[in-house]
C-alpha cells in the first residue's frame, strides 16, 4: 500500500500532481487500461450550501431510505450518496449535484484542474455523484480504476 497526502494547500496544481503521480506509477506498473474519475467537493461554502440542498431534497422521501440513510441524512448527508441500498438507489440518481452549487472560487478551482489535466493528456470523466465522507476532503476528489476496481483514491 502507498499513500500521498497533501494538506496545507488549496491550489489546483497540487491536486493534480497528486493524482499525477498515481497515475503514473500505475502505468509504470504496467497497466494500460487506466480509467481516472474526478468530482470536486469544493469549498466550505459549497459544501454548506449542496449539504443542504441534499437534506431539503431527501427530508421528503425520509420515511422511503434506509436506516443507515435516516441516521446519516442530518449528520452527512453526503454519505447518503454513497449508499448501496436498493431503496435508496432511486433517491441518489435524482439527487442534485453539487456541480450546480459550486461557490465561484470552486468553479475556478475545478476548472483548473482539469485544465492541468488536460495539458499532462491524462484523460478523466467528471462523476458528479462520488463523494467523500470525511470532513477534511475539498476541491478535487478521484479514483483511477482498471477494469471497475478503485486502485487510488483522493
């Protein structure tokens, strides 16, 4: 196991050289079919604010969710995302996404992170739906996969 944290700092060429050098050494391992998924979690702002446009969302279906969703809906409400239950899985896909609540400052943030990726050709899709349920992850958040395996996580 490898491990790469990076804290003291909000700059997206940080986060892209992080999921950079992941990237990398994978492929240095050898393997070809790399797939990188990025979501952003943004600032605290935007946080707050897509926290509770999720709970005005779900508050309504509460009765509907799952036991573990009921108890994470008020406390993190972004982990109800993350749910593997049945029934919740028709509440998730309908979910706002934090996309659409992005302060300024973390529109410009993502924007230039994929910017960097660009310019590093490392290719990515934007997954809207994958968070992180721990309160110290912002901005950029990833997983580079090979075939629908989570080999790094940020």
């Amino acid at each position: 196991q490898l491990g790469v944290e990076a804290f003291g700092s909000e700059s997206a060429a940080l986060d892209v050289e992080v999921i950079a050098m992941g990237y990398n050494l994978l492929k240095t391992f050898g393997l070809t079919d790399l797939k990188l998924v990025i979501n952003t979690l943004g600032d605290q702002q935007t946080r707050d604010d897509y926290r509770q446009a999720l709970i005005d969302y779900l508050e309504p279906h509460f009765d509907e969710l799952s036991d573990d969703s009921k108890e994470r809906l008020h406390k993190n409400p972004l982990r109800v995302l993350d749910s593997k239950a049945p029934e919740d899985q028709q509440f998730v896909a309908d979910a706002p996404s934090i996309l659409d609540y992005l302060s300024p400052e973390a529109q410009a943030h993502f924007d230039q992170t994929k910017t960097y990726l660009d310019a590093l050709a490392i290719p990515y899709e934007i997954d809207a739906t994958m968070v992180r349920g721990l309160d110290y992850y912002n901005h950029t958040i990833f997983e580079i996969m090979t075939h629908s395996k989570a080999l790094g996580k940020g």
